[in-house]
C-alpha cells in the first residue's frame, strides 16, 4: 500500500516514525509520501488561500496548488489509472471533512484494502469546491468526516484514519488475534482487561480470570462485551440484545 498526504504542515506527520506503523514502513509494508502544499506555489510569499468569492468570514484555500499537487501525486500512482485496463481500480483521495460521510471501523477495514491512498489536508474554511470536482476526474473521492464536530484542520482526522486502518494491513499488528477481540470487529465493544498483580488498592480481579476456565473466561468476556456496549453505545447492539 501506498499513502500519500498534502498538507501545510508535514512536521505534523513525523510522528509516523514511532511505534508499530514506523516498523511496519521501516519492513516495507506500506509506502508513505508526506508532501508540503506550500512547494507547489510560484509567489515570494507561498499563498495556498484567498478570500471567499461571496464574502464571509476566514479564507479559503486555492484551487491551483491543490490540482499541481495532485496532478504530481497521481502521475506515478501504483493503482491502475482509470482507462488503462476495463474495470481497473483508481487511486482513492480523502479530504477530511465535516461534511463527509462518517469513519467507522468497517471504513478502515476497506482502507486498509486500497493500494494507493492520497489524503488531502484542508486548513481555513476549507478547500476551494473545485478541487474535490477536479479531484473526482482523476481518481475515486471520499469526504470523510471524524464525527459531529469541527478540527481546525484535516492533519488530525489523518492520523487517526491511519492509525485505524494501518494496523489493520497484514503483518502491523505482531499478533493478529489482536485484531479479532477488540471493540467494533464483532458489532460491540471490547471487554474489560485485567494483568498482575491480582489485587491493587483494594480493586480486584474477577475470580473467573484467575480460574483457568477457558470456557467460562470466554462466556464471562461476551456477557462483558454486551453489558458495556448496552450501557455505552446500545446502538450498536443486535435486535435481539436490547
């Protein structure tokens, strides 16, 4: 997999370094480009917005970076360009925003599918709507959006699409069991973990852990999934569970 990111602040993305997604790309496991919005200006001062056409408060961000950057992104995309093969699939472009549809487990499960995914970062009051149509011409387009509430940019709502979807290719996680028992894979949340010691400051572990019961260990870690998910995000529980 390939991931390519234009914002106006790339430092932002260092972090990709560490932890479990720095050694996957350090073994190759997914490619990530990281390109500064800024270097495909031609002014002394590097202007990636302007004012609204309409009037209103804030600026909006520039239609001619955004289509340079892409155009570059995409002339060496490793999915096949629409036209090149019947059938063949674009590369897929994600703009972060509150208009989009909303990221959820099953979205990152389908990201983590693509071959060549490009986020566009938007700063201000957004990015000129050309882009996106512009966009829509060269490669698939999706509008995503974090949940009901507004970021003063796109870089976040990156990150954590990444960090969802970038565990979830093969070979991230060490142990992919890992992936199997945790919150949403099922419909509902993650149970509750205990480790040693057996009791700390009067909390204890509860004694079916500490029994070795595998059967019963497994029918007290579901009756745990489906109290939390009852009490916390119901919505999500089966007909017949509520």
């Amino acid at each position: 997999m390939r991931v390519d990111i234009v914002t106006i602040f790339p430092s932002f993305f260092d972090v990709l370094d560490l932890s479990l997604l720095g050694k996957a790309r350090a073994q190759g496991l997914f490619e990530l480009g990281v390109h500064d919005l800024r270097d495909y200006t031609h002014d002394r001062h590097r202007t990636v917005d302007d004012t609204p056409y309409g009037g209103g408060a804030g600026m909006v961000m520039k239609p001619e970076p955004w289509g340079e950057a892409l155009d570059v992104i995409l002339a060496d995309s490793p999915a096949v360009e629409e036209g090149n093969e019947p059938g063949a699939e674009q590369p897929l472009i994600i703009f972060p925003s509150p208009a989009g549809h909303v990221f959820t487990q099953a979205t990152a499960r389908r990201y983590a599918n693509e071959r060549h995914i490009v986020f566009g970062c938007g700063r201000y009051e957004g990015i000129d709507q050309r882009v996106f149509d512009y966009a829509a011409t060269r490669a698939r387009v999706e509008l995503v959006s974090l949940g009901d509430y507004v970021l003063n940019g796109g870089e976040v709502a990156v990150m954590a699409m990444i960090e969802a979807f970038g565990r979830l290719i093969p070979g991230v996680v060490g142990n992919p069991l890992s992936l199997v028992e945790e919150s949403h894979e099922d419909g509902l949340l993650e149970y509750p973990s205990y480790t040693k010691p057996a009791a700390w400051r009067g909390f204890e572990v509860p004694e079916v852990l500490l029994s070795g019961h595998h059967g019963k260990v497994a029918e007290w870690r579901k009756e745990q999934q489906i109290e939390r998910t009852r009490r916390v995000r119901p919505d999500l529980l089966p007909e017949e569970l509520r």
